[in-house]
C-alpha cells in the first residue's frame, strides 16, 4: 500500500512542479491542461497523504506497544494505535471512491437548456422558479452563471432557456440535474383549488473543447438579422443575432445576447458545438450500459428524476428514493444535499460496477 501511495504522492508533486516551470505559464494552452490535471489529482492526493501519515502512526504505535512496560504508556500507545486504524479504514474508503472511473468531462464549464414540456403555462411559470432555484446555487457555489438565451411567455413564464455556467467541477453535479423534472401544485388561476402536473425537461451539457468537437465549414449555414426584425428577413440595420443551421444533423442555434454580431457568432458555435459533442455522449452511453452514471435509472428521457409537490411541501428524488420537506427552502437555493446524495448514489454504482 505505502508504494501504491508514493506512487500517487510523486504523480501530484511532479505535475506541480511541471506546472510551476516557466516553459509552462508562458505556454497557455499547456498552462490550462498541466492545471486542470493538477486540479483534479488534488484530492486523491490530500487522501494519500492522510493515509500514508495514519500508517506510519500505525507502526510507530505498535512497536512502542511491544517495547513498553510502563502502563501508561501502554494505554497512551493504544490509544494511538486504535485511531490511527480507524484513519486507515476511513482515508482507505475514500481513496477507493477518488479512484474510480472518472468521468472526463467532470472538470467543464456546462450549457443548461430549460423547457416547459406538459402542462402549458404552468410548466413555464415553474420553470422561472427553477431557473432562480440553479441560478442561485451557481452564485452559492461559486460559479458564474450567464444566461445566453431567454424566450419569455406573455405571463412572464420561460418557453426556453440556456444557461452558461463556469466554475471548478461543475459538470460533475450539474449533470445529475438532466431529465425530467415533475411539478405538483394549484396554478394562481385555479379557481377550484385542483392541484395541477406539469412537467418541465432540463438538459446539461458540457461545453465542448476544439479537440472534443470539430465542425465543417461546409455543414454549416449562418443568417444574420436584429432582434425587431420579422421573421428571418434582415431588414434591420443593427443585424446582431447570429443563426446557425447544422445541416446534418438539423440543429439550429439563435444567440443574440451580446450587442456584437461576433461575439453573438462565437457563442453561437460553441453552443453548437456542446450539442454536437453532447450527441457524441449519448452514443458513447449507450455502449457502456452499467458504467455511466446515467445508468443510475433506466435512461429512459421521458422519465421523471425529481417531483416537487408544493401542497404537500415535499422534494422527492426518484433516483436515491428519497423525500425533503421545507420545499420554499430547497427552491431558494439549499438544493446541494441533494446534489451530495447524488454524487454518493454515483460513486456507489460504479464501485458495484467494478466488481461485478
């Protein structure tokens, strides 16, 4: 075991030292890659240290139990010995988990697309409650959250939504987050106080690196137009809005959020590009039945992964079976219980998986 965490131990500090090496910060695509790997060995890292320390403790403790006759030195040794085996068993567990399969795109910023499904109006209003519910736990989070394109309804509901949220490891919470999510209530403007369902469809996406995804110029059709413009005529002067049409696979991207048609152009193939790559997932998926975290439920999209039922104050998560009261709470912004029990419910799987 101590060669195995040398072994960890020398990885970690030999990518810090490479990281710290002028030849690297000068360079900053290879700057980006030497950090992101230093970033995501960290906490193994930190794990093996703890383990090799509790170790060592372990050893000391008992050669000091065989040589002594002092009784209280006796008892002293024993003390020590006995936490330093309970250290072991604990940085040993957590050190199986910081080693499993690790999804690669763990560490990328995401696009989240929020859409009403059934329940018309009341799918969308719920939707801009939702939208302020992950909004706020980015802010909490530490992330930066930029809201790329809004469609409003004409009561101040969302038809769609996209989301671009950076920061550290946000992929791997946020794509738990992806499915259907169901909403149990009684609308404002119902009369006879009938609880209405609705459902609302929430994708998470990872944005998409150029050696992730590369996209054919000639696969690509792109019109210009403003914002007051009718149709797709571009009858405007300011044509800022960018459109991009992905002729094989039929996709169609509109941003129009920056006041320059170049910015709105880049944003809009990156985009692009995150549903590209997040097609490319998929297939990847479905060919890696039982190791992906999506496996967690049946991978089934029509299938709802969250119910919030407000008459009765309860969040109930299908996939880990459970149930939280004080939904006002949960909706505000405290949703990383939730999200820490998914992590948990992932890890889970994919040790069941690699000793099956």
């Amino acid at each position: 075991m101590l060669e195995k965490l040398d072994k960890i131990i020398s990885k970690y500090e030999t990518t810090r030292d490479l990281a710290l090496q002028p030849e690297t910060f000068q360079n900053p695509e290879k700057a980006k890659v030497v950090n992101i790997e230093l970033s995501s060995l960290e906490g193994t890292y930190n794990i093996a240290l703890r383990y090799k320390k509790a170790l060592e403790t372990q050893e000391s403790a008992q050669e000091m139990l065989d040589a002594e006759t002092d009784p209280d030195m006796i008892e002293m040794a024993q003390e020590e010995l006995d936490q330093a085996k309970q250290e072991i068993q604990k940085a040993d567990q957590e050190l199986t988990i910081a080693l499993l399969p690790r999804d690669p795109n763990d560490d990328k910023n995401i696009y989240l697309e929020i859409r009403p499904a059934a329940g018309g109006e009341e799918s969308a209003l719920f939707w801009a409650e939702l939208l302020k519910m992950y909004l706020a736990y980015s802010q909490k989070m530490g992330w930066k959250p930029e809201i790329v394109e809004e469609q409003l309804t004409d009561i101040g509901g969302i038809k769609f939504v996209m989301v671009k949220i950076s920061g550290k490891n946000v992929y791997s919470l946020m794509k738990f987050e992806s499915w259907v999510h169901r909403v149990q209530r009684i609308p404002d403007t119902e009369s006879q106080g009938r609880v209405h369902t609705s459902t609302v469809t929430v994708a998470v996406m990872p944005e998409a690196e150029e050696v992730d995804i590369q996209i054919d110029p000639k696969d690509i059709t792109m019109d210009t137009y403003a914002a007051s413009s009718s149709g797709w005529q571009n009858a405007n002067k300011n044509q800022t809005w960018v459109r991009l049409h992905h002729i094989p696979t039929g996709l169609i991207v509109n941003i129009g959020d920056s006041k320059s048609q170049m910015q709105n152009k880049e944003k809009a193939f990156a985009v692009l590009k995150s549903r590209l790559y997040q097609i490319e997932l998929d297939k990847k998926t479905e060919e890696e039945r039982g190791l992906r975290w999506t496996q967690i439920w049946t991978g089934d999209r029509s299938e709802k992964i969250r119910t919030y039922n407000f008459p009765q104050d309860r969040v109930t998560d299908h996939r880990i079976h459970e149930s939280r009261s004080n939904l006002p709470n949960i909706m505000a912004w405290n949703i990383e219980d939730i999200m820490d029990k998914m992590v948990v419910e992932n890890q889970t799987k994919l040790l069941e998986a690699s000793v099956s």
